[in-house]
C-alpha cells in the first residue's frame, strides 16, 4: 500500500503539473511585485534620507546667506554712517571737502553702489539762492533741476561723488522720487540710516529698459555742527544708490555659489511685497520648495525666498538612488525569471519522476507477471515431480518383487557371479528407490528448513568405486585404496588415490 500510495502520490503531482502553467505565472508576478515593491521601499527611504540631507544643507546654506545679507547691509550702512559723520563735523562744507571724505568709497568696497550724494532741501521759492550758495562752496557746476510738478520741499543733489563712469545726477531734484523722499523722511524722525524702497534709480531711467534695475537708497541725517540730533538740526542728507541685482549677485556669489537662488522682497510694509532683487545661478535647475526668511537691513525688512537647485545635493547621493531603484527592478526581474526557470525545471524534473515512475511501474507489473509464471512452473514441477516420483515408484516395487522371488527360487543353483550381478541389480533398484523417495521429499519440501546430518565419505567413496568399476573385466580393474583424511572442523574427509594393476 506504501508503494501503491507513492506512486498515486507522483502521478498526482505529474497531473498538477500538466495543469495550465497560471500557477507559475503567478509566482513569478509575486516575486516581481515583492522585489519591486522592497525597491521601492528602500528607494523611498533613500529619497527621505536626501530629501533630509538637502532640507539641513539648504537651512545651512540659508542662515549662510541672511548672514552674509546682513553682515554686507550693516557694512554699507556703517560705511555710510561714517561719511555722515565727516560731513556733519564740517563747518563749512566745501565740494574739496566731501570729495576727500568720500574718496575711500569704492565700488570694489560696496558692490552695487552708484556713488554717494549730498542732498539739502529747499522750499520752492529759493532754488536760486540755494545753487549760488553751493557754488561758491565749490561746486562751481552746481544747475539745480526743480522737479515738475513742483513739489512743496525740493530736494537737490548738491555734492555728488560718482561711482559710475559718466554719470552724473549733480543738481538733480530727488523730490521726483517718492520711494527716496519716504526713506529720507523717516532717516530724519528716526536719525537712523533707513534703506528706501525699490524703485530704478533716476539715474538710470534714460538707460534702455533692459538694462534698468530695481535699486534703492541708503539715507543718513547730516546734522548741523554742535546740534542735537533731531529733525530741526537736520543738516541735509548723504543718498547712496545701490542696484539691486548687483549687491546680491556680488555677495550671493560667494555664499550661495551655485547651490541655491534667491529672492530678495521688500515686506516692511502691507502687502505680498515689493521685488528688490534675484539671483539664480546660470545652468542650475531648482530641485525642491524654497525656504522663507526674514532680514532686517536699516530699518526695511526683507524677505529672502532661498531655492535648492540640483547642485545643493552631491551628485553620487542622487546616482545611489537612481542605482538603487534600477538595481532593485533588475534584481526583481531576475529574481522573477529564476522562479519562472526554476519552476520549468521542477516541471521537467515531476515529468522525469512520472516517467521513470510509470516505468517502474511497467517494470514491477512484469516482474509480477514472471513471479506467478515461475510460481505456477514451480507448483507444475512439484506436481510433475510427484507424478513421476509416483509412476516410478510403481514398476519399481514390481522389479523388486520379482527380483525377490527370482532369489528366492533359484538361491541354491546361484553361482557366486551370478549372486554378484543379483545383488548389483538389489542395490541398484534400491539406490533408485532412494532416489525417488528423495525426489519426493523435495517436491514436498518447499520452504522446509534443511537438515544438516554427518555421512560417511569412506562408505560413499567405497560405493562410488564399486559402482565406477563394476563393469570392467578382471584384468582392466582398477585398484584402489582409501584412507583417512585430515579431521576437518566441519565435516570427515577421506583423501583417495587410484593406479592401475
């Protein structure tokens, strides 16, 4: 039953696999999707970990730029608050005199910067007064330029050292500029530098528009020699013009480098705020949000709108990812493709199995087959066995009878050869006899244990002779001696050895 059911079992699995190849379809498609979702998921824990690392480089890179914003503010205004103070010790300020205080002041100091003017008001009324005052102070080129329409205070540039070559805004009204009235206003109640609003500066507006920039003023109070400083003590005002574009390429350039832009709004008042500058680096795609923040720059306070580009990340950080991912969907295909070659190849192997067991099959059915023919010639031989044994046994017993009766009538006439050759047929008849009843014994035997009995090999050897030689006349008898063998640890031996007479 045990074989029977392993062979049930095979053939079982042999009809499982000639079913339609769906199973190892789907197999495959487990594996795929497993390995394939496996990538995604340490693909998406690679994505956090650089979207990680790009949020604390970008916050460095952040506080990197509102510092250096702020540290070049304060030094621009710093810069400017040290000229107001020269100017303001002057008694008698002359045009030799604010050219030698300004002439430290270079671009190369303050990127950006288009010069630094000196600007006094005026009513309406006393523009002449005003420009032959200047110019007997030395600025002996001094045309003061009244805005239109006219303002209630004139403001004109009445000293002015220029940081651009050929340009020149000496006796220009700043009146016509609301952004710089505003931020001189509030320098004045605040006596504080104050950054104006962005606007393009007057300077520029004959420039074609695209070369025009957002800009904005730096305004200090001048005050009056030995004064106090509040409003009525307002000497006048130093302006200095700063481009926009400029002033943050120029220290982005070395903060910011090419890892991230930035926008620079005006949100002191209500509002989305005002644009004052920006700076992208050339070629660099963004590649994340921004990150807000706030700066406070003489008294404006600006918003830096600071974007990652591709550059912020290291690159090989963005290759391992790309790796990864390419990787796991390489790995999930080969893994689902040995599935697919490995199942094939169980299916070939059950196919095999089905074979060699329908074989064995085959071969134990044919071997069933010969047992019961060599079983059924067995029990045709015992029976055969018997029947001669039986049949023999009977003309057998007749010979021996009439041997008997033959002896007996002529036992007194038997000459000595004649008694020889009778006791020869005796013993022959009753050799066969043994030999029927041993034939009988063995058709009967079948699995009947063997009995093992010592014989006696001298006796035997005596026989065999006789019989051997019985039939030769006297004078080719052989002669033979016989004697004892060796004992042996098994069975009694006996050695012979034969000679002619």
């Amino acid at each position: 039953m045990g074989q029977i059911g392993r062979i049930w079992h095979v053939r079982a699995a042999g009809w499982r696999a000639r079913l339609p190849g769906a199973w190892r379809i789907a197999l495959a498609v487990a594996v795929l999707v497993g390995g394939l979702a496996m990538s995604a998921v340490a693909v998406t824990g690679l994505q956090r970990a650089e979207r990680r690392v790009q949020a604390e480089a970008l916050n460095g890179r952040t506080d990197a730029i509102v510092t250096a914003v702020t540290t070049e503010g304060r030094r621009y205004v710093n810069a400017l608050l040290d000229v107001a103070a020269a100017v303001g010790a002057q008694q008698d300020l002359t045009a030799a005199d604010f050219a030698a205080i300004t002439r430290p002041v270079s671009r190369g100091r303050l990127s950006g910067a288009t010069g630094i003017s000196f600007v006094v008001a005026s009513p309406p009324g006393q523009v002449a007064q005003l420009q032959r005052q200047w110019r007997r102070q030395g600025s002996t080129t001094l045309s003061l330029v009244p805005a239109r329409p006219t303002p209630a205070e004139h403001r004109f540039v009445v000293l002015s050292r220029s940081l651009d070559p050929d340009t020149a805004i000496l006796g220009v009204d700043t009146a016509a500029s609301p952004e710089a009235v505003e931020a001189m206003n509030m320098a004045r109640d605040t006596g504080q530098v104050t950054a104006s609003r962005t606007y393009v500066l007057l300077r520029d507006r004959a420039a074609p528009a695209g070369e025009q920039q957002l800009s904005f003023v730096l305004t200090a109070p001048v005050y009056e020699v030995g004064a106090a400083p509040d409003a009525i003590s307002v000497r006048g005002w130093l302006l200095m013009g700063v481009r926009g574009g400029d002033f943050l390429s120029q220290v982005l350039s070395r903060v910011a480098q090419d890892k991230a832009g930035v926008k620079l709004l005006d949100t002191s008042t209500a509002g989305p705020g005002i644009p004052v500058a920006e700076w992208r680096p050339p070629g660099k795609p963004y590649s994340g949000p921004a990150r807000v923040v706030s700066a406070q720059v003489a008294q404006r306070r600006w918003t830096l709108s600071v974007q990652p580009t591709t550059a912020l990340i290291e690159r090989s950080q963005s290759q391992l990812v790309q790796a990864v991912g390419a990787g796991g969907f390489i790995i999930s295909v080969l893994l689902a493709g040995l599935v697919v070659v490995l199942a094939t190849s169980r299916d070939r192997a059950v196919k095999r199995v089905m074979q060699a067991t329908a074989a064995l099959h085959e071969d134990i059915t044919r071997r069933e087959k010969v047992e019961a023919a060599l079983r059924r010639r067995d029990a045709e031989l015992t029976g055969f066995a018997g029947v001669v044994a039986h049949d023999l046994r009977s003309p057998l017993s007749a010979t021996t009878g009439y041997l008997a009766l033959l002896r007996d009538d002529v036992r007194d006439s038997l000459d000595d050869s004649t008694g020889y050759y009778l006791h020869r047929v005796e013993s022959g008849l009753r050799r066969m006899s043994d030999l029927i009843d041993d034939l009988l014994a063995y058709a009967t035997a079948e699995n009947a244990e063997i009995r093992r009995e010592p014989v006696d090999l001298a006796a035997l050897t005596a026989e065999i002779v006789t019989e051997r030689l019985s039939h030769l006349d006297s004078e080719d008898r052989l002669a033979s001696t016989s004697a004892p063998c060796p004992p042996s640890p098994v069975t009694a031996e006996c050695c012979v050895r034969s000679s002619t007479t």
